[in-house]
C-alpha cells in the first residue's frame, strides 16, 4: 500500500518592479494632463528668465534703430589696418558705418573711387567700440532712427514699443525679475506665515490670541492698501528696515546695486518681502486651522504622554502633516505674489524704470498704444503673465490630488476603477 505524503510547496509570489522615474513620470502625465501642460508653461518661462542673458536677442533697455546695408568690405583687415575698401558703397566721407561689433567713422581722405567701389582711411573703435579684424564680405550697416512701435518681424519676433526696445528681449528678461519677486516673496511669505500658524493653532492661549489679533488687524486693510503701506514703510531709505536690507545685499551687488544683470535689486527686493509679508497674513490664519485640527490626533497625545517637548512635537509630528498643504498654499500664492507686482508696478509704485517687468511693461505707454491699435508692447507680457499664472493653479490643482489619497484612489491605482474613491 502506498502511503502518500504531502510535501510543502515552496510557492514565492513574484514581485512586480517598480516602475521607473520616467515611466511613473509619464503615468502622472497622463493623468493630470492639465497639470503637465502647467509644468511645461513654467519650466519654459522660468528657463528663459534664468538665460535670459543668452537667449535675448537684444539689450532689453537699449533702442533698437533703423539699419541699411551701405556697402560690402571688399578685402579682409586686420585689427590694425585703416585703408578699407568698400563694394557697393552708399556712403560717403564723414560718415560712422556700423560693420560687426565695430564701429568705424569715414575719413575725408579718399584713396580711390571707381563707380561704386570706395577706398577710404577710416578711423577704427568709434563710440569706445573695439577694433577687431574683418573678413571679406563683410557688411557696412548704416544707423538710422529709433525703431519705434515696428509691428512683429523677422527681426524683432514680438515687435518694438514706443521706446524702440525689443518687445521678445523685455518679455524674456521680465520672466527672470517677475519669477524672482514671486519666489522670494513666497518663499519669505510662507515660511513666515508657516512658523506662526503652527505655532499659534498648537500653543493656544495667550500666544494664540496675540497671533490672531495682530493677523485679523492686517486683515483689515484691502490687500492693495496694505501693500502699499508694507513697501512704503521698508522702502523709505532712511528707515531702519532698508538700512538693515542694505547691509545684507550689499555683499552681493555690483556697480549701481547689479546683481544677476538686475538693476535697482535692492528697490526690487524691497518689493519682494513687501509682498512676502502680505502673504504671510493668510497663509497663517490656514495654517492655524489645520493645526488646530491636528492636535487633537491621539499620536500628539501619545507624544505629549511620553515627554515630547512643545518644539519637538510642532517640528516632528505637526509640521509635516501641513507640509503638503504648505506647498499648495506655495503655488495659489506664487501667481498671486506676480500678479501683486504687476498691481503695484501699474501704479508706479513697484518695479523701477527702465528695468523690465511684466507689470512695469503692461502699464503707462504700453497700454495707451494698445488702446490705440499698438497692441504687441502689452500683449506678449500681459500673455507671459496669463501663461505662469494659468501654469502654477494647474500644477497646484494636480499636486493637490496626487497628494490627496482620497483623489487619488481612483486614478488608476486600484481595481482599474475609473471614478475618485471616497
């Protein structure tokens, strides 16, 4: 008789990898794709501000003339040379022809002249331009007017403004100086407004009461009134606070207060922290919320049981609970914080002129022109401003549901369901 026995079955479930960075990437992409196209918005708006100073055609604060082709340089010269001859000349003695870089003045001293083949001593590096050597085939520009409201063109891609800048070089350089307002003042803004809400909703009491008072006074006053007397106050120059901003940037700044090719840094860093105070009034009063429901968890009982400190329990069991809340907070604020700057720059209160800015640019000529028929000097900031705007509430809406589990029951995750699990 056969006796069976029964062995155990080693059976080892297979584990499914996990998917790569990109592919988990590419999955996210799919499902929120109103949220990638706001990244995409951001990403190419911030890069052109970060290189602005290469992919800027031209000097944002510098006029844009008028240009003709007078002449074509005949033979190759060198640094040192100053007998040029000149093909096709349409010029004549005394005048300053631009070739290159470099520009060169004709001199009354003419060597030869058959038809419209010109040999001429010149004077080299005019205008404290450098002499550099030419080669054949070079051309001789002539300079004439300031181009002033030239509609868009090869040349000038988003047109010229009634000053003659380039439209496409302020636009690129007032997505660096518009960015950065909005970075730093959100940054100063939701950390300051992250650090009281959390310390008024845990503390309670006496500290709580001081915070809230002081926060329902600011909230008295309308958002522009009390931006206003925000940059008002830290930007007097003989004020406490703008001294002490001084002190701290002057490490930084270049000649005429540069810093990153930004003119006037300081008057726009005052605007920043302006604008970073006016955020922090809210984000603590929605901070302080969260907090106040959080406290009560039993973990923060079982913490405070076992002789957690108060700092100890907001930094390692409170904060990060807020931390996700906190950074949507970040991206409602930032379009804020740029729209803010663009108010206060339409009243001529924000950014200073000439330095480019995407509100500065929506404002005063700009928008008389477009009133009458010239509308390219403000559309193309006014539409660079929508764009991150528009970017920064759709990657927001989309952190907030990947970072929702209740959101983000239904995208796919589980059970192939396609509706959002409650």
């Amino acid at each position: 008789m056969v006796k069976e026995v029964a062995a155990p079955i080693d059976v080892q479930e297979a584990a499914t990898p996990r998917p790569g960075r990109w592919r988990r990437g590419a999955f996210l992409a799919r499902q929120h794709p109103l949220g990638a196209f706001g990244l995409l918005c951001i990403l190419v708006l911030f890069g052109a501000g970060v290189l602005a100073d290469v992919v800027a055609p031209y000097n944002p604060t510098e006029e844009s003339r008028l240009t003709r082709q007078v002449g074509i340089l005949a033979e190759a010269v060198s640094a040192d040379d100053n007998v040029f001859t000149i093909d096709q000349a349409e010029t004549g003695p005394g005048s300053t022809i631009l070739i290159g870089e470099e520009k060169v003045r004709l001199s009354d001293f003419i060597h030869s002249e058959v038809g419209d083949t010109l040999v001429i001593e010149v004077v080299r590096g005019e205008d404290d331009t450098v002499a550099v050597p030419h080669e054949s085939g070079e051309g001789f520009e002539l300079r004439g007017a300031v181009d002033q409201l030239s509609p868009p063109s090869l040349s000038h891609p988003f047109g010229t403004d009634r000053s003659g800048w380039d439209v496409l070089s302020r636009t690129i350089w007032g997505a660096r100086i518009s960015l950065l307002i909005g970075l730093v003042s959100v940054s100063v803004g939701i950390s300051l407004g992250a650090f009281f809400g959390v310390l008024s909703g845990y503390m309670g009491g006496i500290v709580d009461s001081i915070v809230q008072r002081f926060v329902d006074m600011l909230l008295a006053f309308p958002a522009l009134v009390l931006l206003l007397a925000i940059i008002t106050v830290i930007g007097d120059e003989d004020s406490s606070a703008r001294k002490a901003i001084d002190d701290l940037l002057s490490p930084i700044l270049t000649g005429q207060g540069t810093f990153w090719g930004i003119p006037a840094f300081v008057d726009i860093f005052v605007v920043s922290i302006g604008i970073g105070v006016a955020v922090a009034v809210g984000t603590a009063r929605i901070i302080r919320g969260a907090v106040l429901s959080l406290k009560e968890n039993v973990y923060i009982e079982a913490a405070r049981s076992i002789g957690a400190s108060s700092p100890r329990i907001m930094w390692v069991h409170i904060f990060p609970n807020v931390a996700a809340l906190v950074v949507v907070l970040g991206s409602i604020f930032l379009p804020i914080a740029i729209l803010a700057e663009s108010a206060i720059s339409f009243l001529g209160v924000g950014v200073p002129y000439p330095t480019p800015s995407w509100g500065a640019d929506l404002s005063e000529q700009n928008r008389e022109n477009a009133l009458q028929g010239d509308w390219w000097p403000a559309f193309f900031p006014g539409l660079a401003l929508s764009l991150i705007v528009l970017g920064f509430n759709m990657v927001g809406d989309a952190f907030r549901d990947i970072s929702d589990p209740r959101l983000r029951g239904g995208q796919g995750s589980g059970g192939g369901r396609g509706g959002v699990s409650l």
